[in-house]
C-alpha cells in the first residue's frame, strides 16, 4: 500500500496544530474519547447485550458516515481536522465514538422507564436528541464542521443547525432501538432484553442494526417531512416539531399506564452510575464553551464546500421522487451562512478549491447563546435525572457469552 492510500484511510494531525487554530475542536475531540472509554467501560461491566448494544452504535455510526460522504444527494456537510482522520480525511475518529456516547446512553436510560416495545424507540429518539442539541449549537459555532450553503434539505436553521438535523438524530436513534430489540426474535430463542445469546446470534443482530438503522430512519422523513416540506413548502421547522410532538405523546401514552417495575425506586446501595457521568461530563462541556470560547479566533483548514460560480444548480432527489435545487459550489462572493467567513486570511479561496480556511464569528448575542445553550443543557440533566433515578432499575444482563458466567450488575 502506498503512502497516498495509507493516508487516505488513515492521516494524523498535530493537537498543537488544532489548539493553536482551533482549540475547542481539540477539547471535543478528547471529550468525546473520554466519554467513548466510560461508556465502554460500563457495557463490560454489565456484560450481556450492553456489550453488543455499544458495537452496534458504533456499525451504525460507520454506516450513517461513510454513506454520507460519498452519495452526492446526502453529501452536504463536512467535519474539521481531527488529530485523527479517516476515510480521505472525511471522517474523524471521535466523531465515531460519539454514536455510542449519544445512542448507548439514550438507550440505557430509557431502559429503566421499562415501556412498551412501541414507545421506547421514541423515547430513545427524544432522549439522543437532548445529547445532542447543545453539542449541534456550539459544534457549528465553533466550526466542528460546516454545511451546504443552499441545500434544501438542511437551508433551514435553528441557531445555523439545520432543523432536519433535530430529525435526523431522533429518527435514527428510534430506528436503531427498534432494530437492535426487534430483529433478534428472528434469529434467537426467546430470553431476557439484555441477556446475550452467544456470539453467532448477538454479532447478526449488530450487523443488521449497523446496516439498516440508517434506511429505516430515513424512510421516517417521509410521512412527515418530506411531503409537508417538498410538495406544500412547510418550514423544516413545522415539520420537526410535528414529528418529536408525535413521538413524545407515544410516550407520554405509554407511560401513563407503566409496568410493574417502571417506579422502583433505586437503591442507595447502587454502585456509582457511569451513565451520569457521562451526562454530567457531556452537557457541562458545552456550558464551559458557550461561556469561555472565542470563536471569532478560530481558523479551520479543511476539506468544505467546493468553491466555484454563484449559478450551478444541480438536481437533490428525495424519497418521494420530487426533484429540489442546490448550488454545487459555494460563491464567495454571496452566501448565506453567518458561522464563518474569511477576514482571518487574506483573500477567498478560489474557484476550484475544495480544501481551504473559513474563519469563525463573533456572537451576534452571546448572552442569547449562553441562555438558549444552557437551558438545553439543563433540560436534558433534568430528563436524565428522572430516568436514572426516579424510574425503575436498570435491567439484568443475565448470563454472559464469556464461559456462560453470570452478572447481575447495576
């Protein structure tokens, strides 16, 4: 293999580089590896399917990537230079790692509301979109990555966030709960939700939940989004919160009527929970940046949108066979993005040019931003609270597939 191909399935980067130019990227990026190894370290510790759960977020993860990266009508974002990049420099690792630290710990905390097989998926969706709301605002802010300037699928924002990306993170994550628990009764006999059923059973379950969470969450855009948004020209806005309005009465219906175990209070004799820790560490990280960061210091050199003449329009299809418009290139001369600019350099890219440095921007509000990022950050705390601790145990793993031993661990 030669070193051109070596780098594009794998390339490193300096840390002094990334805190130097863009240090808050650099403390993501150790976050999320941190979060990655607690969350880790708890699916060993409860053995049976908590183990498998956490290698299917990360298939599914691999899955939702690699895809986005190289079909052109989904192609429309483009992450920043980690210290450790894949797939032609298109994918950094931790962005890897944070599919479980978002589905992982939605999953096992929802699991302690011990709901209905209809309900929990949404209540996972909802719970995923928490974690990931402050991290969407200020990963964008702080130039995390960037997106397609007039894409008309992500064109509409919610503080430079495409509303679509709200739906994305609850679809998928309904859709991977709903495969990872579901499809097993098709290839295992029937036992306990998170005892294992050896390696053969548990690894086809990860593979088809890596495979087709993304197909299924896709195909969720469509009685909602995409005929509201496509054919009558809703706002992404009206289309998203129809849809998580949806899935919180399913689960607010559920649990008015819970199962027996749904309101066990925990024991004060319970080991110290790893998924809190998670929490805190996850959502207390973005209150840090939204105090603390300076993004109008920040330059990011990357791959982003190909710039090139104001007028290519090319063709975005969606799933209803409806046709939409995008520019191919970013004009610099007129674009509609508020997140970056080019005043730390001294002149645009030019037309051709793929890989080049955008510069950060000052806040417009930075007390608004503080407020709004705060307040998401408390609400999910709140949320995860009441899971973790006002709901029902967390559920057996029963026997593992290691020598047959048995774990019954909180």
């Amino acid at each position: 293999m030669s070193e051109k191909d070596r780098a594009w399935w794998i390339k490193f980067r300096s840390y002094q580089d990334i805190l130097k130019n863009h240090p808050t990227y650099l403390y993501c990026e150790l976050i999320f590896y941190l979060l990655g190894f607690i969350t880790f370290c708890h699916a060993m510790r409860n053995g049976g399917r908590y183990r498998w759960l956490w290698f299917a977020a990360v298939a599914h993860g691999l899955t939702v990537e690699s895809l986005s990266y190289f079909v052109p009508d989904i192609d429309n974002f483009w992450h920043a230079q980690s210290m450790v990049m894949l797939l032609g420099q298109r994918l950094p690792l931790h962005i890897i790692i944070l599919y479980p630290v978002f589905l992982y710990v939605a999953v096992v905390a929802v699991s302690h509301m011990n709901l209905r097989w209809w309900a929990e998926p949404c209540a996972v969706g909802l719970t995923a979109l928490l974690m990931d709301i402050p991290f969407d605002i200020m990963g964008v802010k702080n130039l995390w990555w960037t997106w397609h300037d007039d894409d008309p699928n992500i064109y509409d924002r919610h503080y430079d966030v495409p509303w679509t990306s709200y739906y994305f993170h609850a679809s998928f994550a309904a859709a991977f709960t709903l495969i990872f628990f579901g499809v097993r009764r098709f290839f295992c006999k029937t036992v306990s939700k998170f005892q294992s059923q050896g390696f053969f059973c548990e690894f086809t379950v990860v593979i088809i939940t890596g495979l087709f969470s993304m197909p299924l969450g896709i195909l969720q855009f469509i009685p909602v989004y995409h005929p509201l948004h496509d054919l009558y020209g809703l706002h992404s806005e009206v289309c998203v919160l129809l849809f998580l309005t949806f899935f919180f009465l399913l689960v607010w219906s559920a649990d008015r009527h819970p199962f027996e175990h749904a309101r066990v209070p925990k024991s004060i004799t319970d080991k110290f929970n790893l998924i809190a820790l998670t929490v805190l560490i996850h959502l207390g990280f973005y209150i840090y940046i939204v105090l603390t960061a300076k993004p109008e210091n920040i330059k990011s050199v990357g791959f982003h949108q190909p710039v090139g003449a104001c007028d290519v329009p090319v063709d975005v299809a969606t799933p209803l066979g409806y046709s939409l418009k995008k520019n191919k290139y970013l004009c610099v001369e007129h674009y509609f993005e508020e997140y970056f600019d080019f005043h730390c350099v001294k002149a645009p890219p030019a037309s051709g040019k793929e890989w080049y440095t955008i510069c950060g921007t000052t806040y417009k509000n930075h007390a608004e931003y503080i407020i709004v990022v705060s307040a998401f950050s408390f609400i999910g705390l709140v949320w995860f609270w009441q899971l973790l601790n006002k709901s029902g145990k967390l559920p057996k793993s029963g026997k593992t597939t290691v020598r047959g031993v048995k774990h019954h661990i909180e």
